[in-house]
C-alpha cells in the first residue's frame, strides 16, 4: 500500500477549484452539492474523499486510464485524499458495463497477478506519498451470503434492469447471469465502505456510480458527488481504448514505441487527446490548435503531445532521444538501439521467424504483414511468406516501428 499522509490543504478559491475540477469533465452531480463539501473542506481543514475504482482485468494500466487518473492527481493539488481502489473482489464478477454478453471471469490467480502491477503503474500518475491504496475484498468478502442478501434487499431489480446494456441484452435475448446484476450494487457498496465524498469514473460508469449514491444515503451517510470523464479512443480513433481492441498506448511502452504510436494518431484525434491527457494550458493549447488552422504542419502540434506523454512517463531525455528515433526511422533509418534475438533451427520459415523474435503475435498474422509488404530484411522488403533463412544475423523489421537484430543458427 502506498504511504498516505495528511497536508495542508493550499489556499485554492472554491471557484478556481471548481473550475480545475469541471475542466475537461463529462458531468459533475451534483455541482451544487460538489461545491458546498469544497466550502466545508476549507472551512473544516478535513479534505474530501475521494475514490477511484479500477477492476484489475488486464496487467497494464493504458492512456485511457490516465484520463480519471490525471484528474485524481488534480484533486491530490487541492489537497484532498485520494482512493485508489483495486476492486479484486468485483473483477471476480466481472463490470458488464457496455458489455453484450456475460464477461468471462478471472482466477484469483489471475486476479492478483493483475493487482500486482497496478501499485506501481498508478504510481507513475498520482503522487504516491498523498495516496490511500484499498481493495474491495477488505470489506466484500466479510460481508458473506446474509450480508449480500441485506444489501441486495436495498435496491430493487426494475433500478439495475434500467441499464441501457442490459436493456440491450433483454430485448436481443442475449443471456444476463444472476451475479452479473450484483456488480453495481457491490461498487455502490464500496462508496459505504469508504465515505466517498466523490466518485470518479468514465461515462460508462455513470450508472455504476449513481448506484453508490443511492446506497451510501440509505445507509445514512451524505451522498457522494459524481464525476464522470470523457472515454478515450483508441489509436484507432474510433473504438474506446481498450487491449481487447489492441488499439492501446501502455503506459509502461518504451519511449520510443510510445512516442511513434502517438505519431500515428490522426489529426482530428490528436486534438481530442490533447483536451484529455495534455497538461498544456488550454491557451497555449489553442494557439498550438490556431497555428494549425493557418497552415501550420499538425505534425508539429503532434511533436509536442507526444513529447510531453513520453516525458510524463519517461522523463524529458527519452523525449528527446524518442524524436531523433522517429525521425531517423521516417528517413528510412534503422534505430540505433533494438532487441537482440538468439534463434536456432535454421533454416527457419520467415513466418516462423518473426513469431520467435516477438515481432508478431502468431504465424499466421506474420504472414498477413509479408503479404501486405510489412516486413524488411536488412532494410529490403520481403515478399515470399515461404522463405526460409539460413543461419546468420538479420535486421528484421515489421511495420514502421518493430525491429530485431535476429543471430539465427
């Protein structure tokens, strides 16, 4: 768990706070509400509660997250406590928001294996020291059978059956599982656990959240106030980011694999990302937006985003040296630094190649890049998905940004 001390909370207007709060926000409930616990924080000296859950489904934390994250690190500078909750005993259930069919649930290996990585990926975000880390099983798995029954009898199956996914399902007659109709009401529960006095989340989590409200005054405690941020697409700029879509920016890639996936984004969607993951002031953000829009190269607008993304995650050299990459690499270059692989079994398909090097998930997807004319040997394109390479060292290339330096024997 991370380290979490109180500090004084700084001497921040509530309307400036208010204004840091709604800036790049979906939907604040109630802003009313929101802004009279501000007013009572800084009169009291106690800082709000603020919770953010994430099921560990996946072992990386991606841009898309840093969208909420970003913003919980904007209420740690107000001073305010933050919750980062590992929900390790929702994941079990599986969230079935935007979901057209049951998800399939996850081991408690799985589970923790998951959880594990998540201390430190979050840490790249939020300010550590200032950060309270929880897990849902604390208080969910105590809560046993009665428990469960108690809490379900607070909430009424027509509220959970107005979720627009499992309107959807019902009305395609596409099954809905009994333990899928708990997962609201075990988030919503979280809220009690913790006092939230704000939630955050994505647009899709609005009902999820709204549930926890609800919950939290029928235990008799002040509702939280809800904050929900826009969902980033993908690379793709089309779909919510998201590794089953394989449209991601991890935040653990390496600099320069990061760097060129944000070079890849389209124009329209690199003013989108920055209105979501940029730090810039929203002035310089629209002179960068103006100068594009009288002819400025939106590359260099590009150039700035993705310099600043890797920085956050790397530091400002590995932006740097990231740039003279890519632009080395656009000239037709080879990067100066890429993985050495040992291979043995020549002669070796190609397809079968570049599977063992890591440069593509399966034979068959290797063969896709060769007959698409993704895939160079020493810098000459490759068109025969039967070649078979004898022993030697090889510069193999895939696509624009994934190279081996392959010694095959």
């Amino acid at each position: 768990m991370f380290p979490s001390r109180t500090v004084p909370l700084p001497n921040v207007a509530v309307a400036d706070a208010m204004a840091m709060v709604r800036r790049g926000a979906d939907e604040l409930i109630v802003e009313a509400e929101f802004e009279a616990k501000l007013l009572r924080s800084q009169r009291t000296g106690v800082p709000l509660r603020v919770k953010l859950g994430m099921d560990p489904t996946a072992p990386d934390l991606h841009l898309g997250h840093t969208v909420v994250l970003n913003k919980m690190r904007q209420l740690q500078e107000l001073g305010h406590t933050v919750i980062f909750l590992i929900g390790d005993f929702t994941s079990m259930i599986g969230d079935p928001s935007g979901r057209n069919a049951t998800r399939p649930p996850l081991t408690r290996e799985q589970i923790e294996r998951n959880a594990s990585t998540y201390f430190a990926q979050a840490g790249l975000v939020l300010d550590a020291g200032r950060t309270e880390i929880r897990y849902n099983s604390e208080w969910s798995d105590p809560l046993g059978a009665r428990g469960l029954i108690e809490l379900s009898a607070r909430y009424t199956v027509a509220r959970i059956l107005e979720r627009e996914d499992f309107t959807k399902r019902l009305k395609n007659n596409t099954p809905i599982s009994v333990h899928e109709l708990l997962y609201p009401l075990m988030q919503g529960y979280d809220s009690v656990a913790l006092r939230s006095d704000l939630e955050l989340g994505g647009t899709d989590q609005k009902f999820n959240l709204l549930v926890g409200r609800e919950l939290q005054r029928d235990y008799g405690q002040e509702p939280q106030c809800i904050l929900t941020m826009p969902l980033l697409e993908g690379l793709d700029g089309v779909e919510k980011m998201s590794k089953s879509k394989n449209n991601t920016i991890a935040i653990t890639d390496p600099a320069f694999e990061m760097f060129g996936k944000l070079m890849s984004i389209s124009d329209d969607l690199m003013w989108r990302w920055f209105a979501l993951l940029s730090f810039r002031p929203e002035a310089e953000v629209g002179a960068l937006r103006a100068a594009t829009a009288e002819g400025a190269n939106p590359r260099d607008a590009k150039v700035s985003l993705a310099q600043e993304i890797v920085a956050r995650f790397h530091d400002r050299r590995a932006a740097e040296d990231a740039l003279v990459d890519f632009e080395h690499r656009a000239r037709g270059g080879i990067p100066d630094v890429i993985p050495d692989v040992t291979l043995t079994g020549a002669p070796l398909g190609i397809a079968q190649l570049l599977k063992q090097a890591g440069l593509a998930p399966s034979t068959s997807e290797a063969q896709r890049h060769v007959e698409q004319g993704g895939v160079k040997i020493d810098g000459a394109p490759v068109g025969d998905k039967g070649l078979k390479l004898a022993a030697g060292v090889y510069v193999m290339q895939v696509g624009k940004r994934r190279f081996a330096r392959v010694t095959l024997s």
